[in-house]
C-alpha cells in the first residue's frame, strides 16, 4: 500500500511534489487520488483529488508512457507530467503525476536559459554561414571583377592586357578564353593594321598616277596637233605652235606643282581657291581635242560669272570629263559637246558624247573609287572629279542612254563678289 509518507520521502529525493491516482477499470472514467507527498493542497480544494479527463484518457486508454500537461490555478499556469503504472498483464493501475507547482519558475528559468543557448547557437551558426559566404562571393566576385576591369581596358583598345591568374577552376579557364581572345584580336588588329596601310599605300599610289595622267593628256594633244599642223603645212601654225608650246609649259608646270606636293606631303596638291573663268576653261579643253581624229567638237560657251576653285583642280575636272567622252566614242566616232550656261546662283559646266553610254546598273557606282567602266582605268577619275566639285561647294551629276550617248554636268555656285574683289586686289 502506497502511503503519504512513502511518496513525501521519494517527493523529497526527488526534489519534486508527487501524487499517485489509481484507475480500477477501464470503463471508469479518471481515477481517485489514493497518496499525495503534499496532501495539504489537495485538502484545501486548490487542486482537484481525481485525475484529469485528459490525462486519463492519453495514459490509460491510449497507453502512453509519459505525458505532459499545462494546468491552471487562477492565472497561474504550471506544468504537470503524468505516467502510467502498468501491471505485467499491461493493464494500468494507476497513475503517477508530478505538479511542477513550485519549480515553475526554475522550469521557466531552465527553458529560457536552454532558449538562449539554442539562439546563440543560431546566431553563431548563423555568423559562420555569413562569414564562409563571404569568402566564397569575394572568391567568385574577384575573378569577374578582373574581367570586367580587361573587359573595359579591351574596350578602350588596350589589347596588351591579360589577366592575372592562378586557379585551374571554372573562372581559370574563362580567364584563358578570354586572354587567347584578347591575342587573337590583337593578332587581328594588326593584320588589319598592315592590310590597311597596304591599301592606302595602293590607293596613294593610283591618285599620284592619276594626277600625273591627268597633265600628260593635254601635252600629248597639244603636241600632236603641232605636229599635225606641221606636217599639214597649217597657214595658222604658229598660232598653233605657239598654243601648244603653253599648254605643254602649263602641264609641265603643273606636273611639278604635284611632284613638289607629293614630296612635301603625302596628300594631293594643296588647294588655291581663286576666281576662275569658267568658260576659258572649258574653251581650253575644247581646242585641246578639236583635232581629234573621228570626233567633231561643238563648242556652247556662253558668258558665265567666275567660280571659285583651284584653277588647275577644275581644268583637271574638265579634261578628265572629255577625255572620257572621247574615249567613249573611239569606236565610231562621234560628237563632244562642251558648254557653259548660267543658273540660277551658279555656273553649270556641261560635257556631252554621243557615244556607248553607260549601263543603268553601272550607274550608281561611276563615282565610286576603283570603279570604272574601261579597262584600262584606275576608277578615280570621277571620283576625284566629284570630291573636287564638292569641295567647290558644287554638285556633279550624270545621265546616260545606252547607245545614245551621256552628258556630264557640273553645277559650281557663282563667286561672291566682294570675294572676288579680295582676291583681285594687289598683295602688298
């Protein structure tokens, strides 16, 4: 028989207030209390004598070892623990509770402090997590830092930066990707470096040819009509002689005008922008082929007012626009029509063969340099022809008929005046 006594002594070793309820079936519902170690409380009413419903239910009926309860007094709120005494037939007789009246406040103690140590541990955790983070984003973030640093020195055309590494990992290799990139682009640029200077070398080399050309035209002509009025026994050769003597002494002139600009500078002659008769010109050109063998020359000068430009650049202009219409026209001969007329603001210069014309698919690149329509040109004439009109402030155009023949005309605005009157006055 389990007494008061025998549980204060066990409550005592304990250090903790025991009761001991029995159940005698089953089909009882809780159970009385038979021993208490502090049977004061019970005896005051504060505490109920029979076991809770709850309790009961979860030892008894459903056979768990140990269960805990919160239970109230007032407000007070305590903790009890509840386990089942079970005979050898495994039938419950009765019930073991363990009120933690008293040792509530310990009990609280015990789970904050408990409470504590498990958030210091997290935070601890916590701190190491954040701390290997940020030792694995600095070893991931510095590599790409790098990268971005080459990437915007490489951007800037500094393709003699590599990269600094040591590691065999994935960014290593993105490393050496992008430093064999950055040699292969350097390689490259240098090739095109080389290439270009090649080009512009061959480019240089076609305009010094075709401003050499462009003199040795009117020579050769002046020089073949002084011999043809010789041979002829012309009653004007004198006249003739003489003209052609100029001519050539002007080209001659000009020649060494290009050579000593070449010479100073790798660039064409340096531009002398004056007042220009327009008109002279073109008569110039037009006497130059009067005796062109199967080709008639038609002369539609009119007055025009002086343009400004580089007097040899337009006679330049000029005759590489008829030596092209003659050219066109060496078949089966023809007729070159050269003429001025005024406009409005303006002087147009026109050239005019009947000869094969120009393709329509042809037409579109005539101004493009390399491009010609003759195999033995260098395909500068006309776009030389066409940056020197522009730089006059003028326009080129050119309409053509397959079979019919083309006419060249060039628009150069009218010299201003009083710029012409600046130009006129004597230097002092």
């Amino acid at each position: 028989v389990v007494s008061n006594e025998m549980l204060k002594e066990i409550g005592y070793r304990l250090g903790h207030e025991i009761n001991l309820f029995v159940t005698h079936t089953r089909d009882e519902w809780g159970g009385p209390l038979v021993a208490s170690s502090e049977p004061g409380i019970f005896a005051t009413g504060i505490l109920s004598e029979r076991l809770p419903g709850t309790a009961w239910r979860e030892t008894v009926l459903l056979s768990r070892e140990f269960v805990s309860a919160t239970e109230r007094i007032g407000e007070y709120a305590f903790q009890v623990g509840y386990s089942p005494i079970v005979a050898a037939s495994g039938e419950a007789l009765g019930v073991l509770s363990i009120p933690m009246i008293y040792g509530q406040d310990a009990v609280d103690r015990e789970l904050a402090r408990r409470n504590s140590l498990i958030l210091a541990l997290y935070l601890l955790i916590l701190l190491v997590v954040i701390f290997i983070g940020m030792i694995l984003a600095r070893r991931i973030s510095s590599p790409i830092e790098r990268l971005a640093e080459a990437t915007r020195r490489l951007s800037a055309g500094d393709l003699d930066y590599r990269i600094p590494h040591h590691s065999r990992d994935e960014f290593g290799h993105l490393v050496d990707s992008f430093n064999r990139m950055t040699e292969d682009l350097r390689r490259s640029r240098e090739t095109i470096v080389r290439a270009e200077k090649d080009a512009a070398w061959r480019e240089m080399a076609k305009q010094i040819a075709h401003e050499i050309k462009n003199p040795l035209t009117p020579m050769r002509l002046s020089a073949q009509q002084v011999l043809r009025a010789y041979e002829d026994d012309h009653e004007d050769f004198v006249e003739i002689f003489t003209r052609g003597l100029e001519t050539i002494i002007r080209q001659t002139e000009s020649l060494r005008r290009i050579a000593s600009e070449f010479s100073a500078f790798a660039r064409l002659p340096a531009r002398q922008m004056k007042p220009v008769d327009a008109a002279a010109l073109v008569r110039e050109v037009a006497g130059l082929y009067s005796g062109t063998e199967n080709v008639t020359v038609v002369e539609k000068i009119a007055a025009v007012p002086p343009v400004i430009a580089d007097r040899e650049e337009l006679w330049r202009v000029i005759v590489n626009l008829a030596a092209n219409a003659v050219q066109a026209m060496e078949r089966d001969g023809g007729t070159l029509t050269v003429g001025t007329a005024a406009t409005d603001g303006g002087v147009e210069i026109s050239v005019t063969d009947t000869g094969v014309g120009i393709p329509a698919e042809d037409m579109t690149k005539l101004f493009v340099p390399n491009f010609s329509t003759k195999t033995g040109g260098t395909g500068l004439g006309l776009a030389i022809s066409k940056a020197v009109v522009e730089t006059c402030g003028g326009a080129i155009e050119v309409s053509s008929e397959v079979g019919r023949g083309t006419v060249v005309r060039v628009v150069l605005p009218a010299a201003d005046p009083e710029t012409e009157r600046t130009s006129e006055a004597p230097e002092t």
